[in-house]
C-alpha cells in the first residue's frame, strides 16, 4: 500500500534547506534543529520505496526566488501554465 498513491502526484518539491535553530518567533525550532538531516534521509528512503520521485528546490533560495524557480519548475513541465 505504500505506493498506492505514488502515481496521484504530477511532482513532489522537496525544500532541503536547513533552518536557524536561533530564528526569532520560533522557540521550538531549537528543540529540532539537531534532527533536521536525519528526517531528510527518512523522507528520501521513504519517497524512495514509494516509488516517488523528489525534486530538489535549490537551496538557500529568498522565499521569492523559490516562488519564482517553483514556478518556473512546473510551468516547463507541463503541471501548470506558463504565467508569463
């Protein structure tokens, strides 16, 4: 049943960035902060056996450049139109 639904997906992104332990507004963040490339090798093992083909999003991107790339990523696949 795993990859039962891994044909639904016309992409799935990935964001690899890491994020600052020390953001401000997010007390949280520090208590995962030590997890963060752990989790990543988990949900690429798991993407994997499910048959699921992650696409990186290029780190270190400001979140409008990332909006921008994504876009541009699945308007030249074919999942959306191209807007511009």
């Amino acid at each position: 049943m795993r990859g039962a639904t891994a044909g639904l997906y016309d992409a799935v992104l990935y964001a690899r960035d890491t994020l600052d332990p020390h953001q401000p507004g997010d007390a949280l963040r520090a208590k995962v902060a030590g997890r963060q490339a752990g989790i990543d090798v988990v949900l690429r093992e798991t993407a994997a056996q499910a048959g699921i083909t992650l696409t990186d999003i290029p780190r270190g991107l400001a979140t409008r450049d990332r909006v921008r790339w994504v876009s541009e990523y699945l308007a030249g696949s074919g999942v959306l139109p191209h807007l511009l």
